[in-house]
C-alpha cells in the first residue's frame, strides 16, 4: 500500500472514529426518557384528579408530564414524587419526610412545576 493510501485510510479511520463523539455534541437533549410504566402511571393518576371528557383529558394530561419532562430528568422527578407521595404517611414514618425541609423544597418545587405544566396545558387547577 502507498503512503498516500496509508494516509487516506488513515485520515477515514480518524474521522469515522470521531463521528459519534461530534454527534453526540450536537445532538439535542431527549426529552422523552421517562419509563414508558412512569408515564402511563402519571397519566392515569391526573386523569382520575380531573374527570372529564377521557380522549380530551388523556392529551392535557399527557401534555403536562410532557412539559414536566422537558424541565426536570427522570431521576429528579422520581425524587420529587416519591418524596411527594411519601409526605402522606401518617404517623411517626410520616413525620420523618414532613419534618426533612429537603424534602419539603422537593414537594414544593414538584407542586410548582405540575402546577405550570397543567396551566399551560390547558387544565383548570382551581377546580375539584
């Protein structure tokens, strides 16, 4: 092979190499990386919250976690739920999430950041 071949094949290798790494760079963030289980359990649960027409309610509610997606990675919302959820346990289990002030700025920063998200997507939080 001539070096003008071995610098050619050379030259490919490199840039074939560093392909992936440059577009990796480039690529957008997904947005969409929430377990399709977490969705749907989201989902169902803001539809139960706010009845009405199923079709209509399934897309804002969709929506919502959509928009919460786009702010927050799964793990963060993961956090915010579970510390949100857990806040109800009654008794002294219960008192250990209420009295832990990190977990109340989750459930406040959760609250927050659903209660945005449902407004733009259309959903009345003021009604029950």
């Amino acid at each position: 092979m001539s070096p003008h071949h071995r610098f050619a094949l050379s030259l490919c290798l490199m840039l074939a190499a560093a392909a992936p790494a440059a577009l990796a760079k480039t690529k957008a963030p997904r947005v969409n990386d929430y377990p399709t289980i977490d969705r749907v359990t989201y989902v169902q649960s803001c539809m139960r919250q706010h009845p009405g027409n199923s079709y209509e309610m399934l897309s804002k509610c969709a929506c919502t976690l959509d928009k919460i997606a786009s702010q927050v990675p799964f793990a963060e919302f993961e956090t915010m739920v579970t510390a949100t959820n857990a806040n109800s346990i009654g008794g002294e289990r219960g008192n250990e999430i209420r009295d832990a002030e990190i977990l109340q700025k989750e459930i406040r920063r959760f609250r927050e950041l659903q209660t945005a998200s449902k407004k733009s997507c259309f959903i009345d939080v003021d009604a029950k």
